[in-house]
C-alpha cells in the first residue's frame, strides 16, 4: 500500500465511525433540513481534501456530527489536576 492509500483508509473508517455513532445517538433520525451559510471556499476544500467527501453537504453533515460527539475527556482530565493525594504511594 502507498501512503495516500493509507490516508485514504484511515479518512474512510473515520468517517464511518462518525456516522456510525451519529445513527447510534439518534443524530440522523428526522426529517432533514437546510441551513444557509457562507463559508471560506478554501475550508470547504480542505475539508472535503481530508474527508475524502465531494459533496458539500455531505462535509457539512460530517463535520456537525463530529462536533455533535466531540467528548470533553480533556476538560475533564485538567478538572482533575491536584485531586489525588501526594503522598498517594503510586507504586507497584
């Protein structure tokens, strides 16, 4: 395999993971709609470049979906900072 096939693959699990969790949290049920934006050109492209999508609806809804699923592991990793003990013996 080439590299660009590698970055294809990955950028096509991704995506299906996406989607696959979207269906899972009931994010795609409904009836659809339309929603009017202007969006930089240039982001659209990178975009669609990444995903590997050419429709721009198709990046939109990806893209919703991923912020709809983002997790707050970080915040909630910082949020911890200096709640276990020092002198917590760590050791095995």
């Amino acid at each position: 395999m080439t590299l660009k096939t590698d970055v294809n693959l990955i950028a096509i699990k991704r995506r299906a993971s996406v989607t696959t969790a979207a269906e899972e949290a009931g994010l795609l049920k409904g009836e659809r709609g339309a929603i009017g934006a202007r969006i930089h050109r240039s982001l659209i492209e990178a975009a669609k470049a990444r995903s590997g999508l050419t429709s721009t609806t198709a990046v939109v809804e990806y893209a919703l979906a991923k912020v709809a699923l983002e997790d707050d592991y970080g915040a909630k990793l910082v949020s911890l900072k200096g709640t276990v003990p020092r002198d917590l013996d760590l050791e095995f």
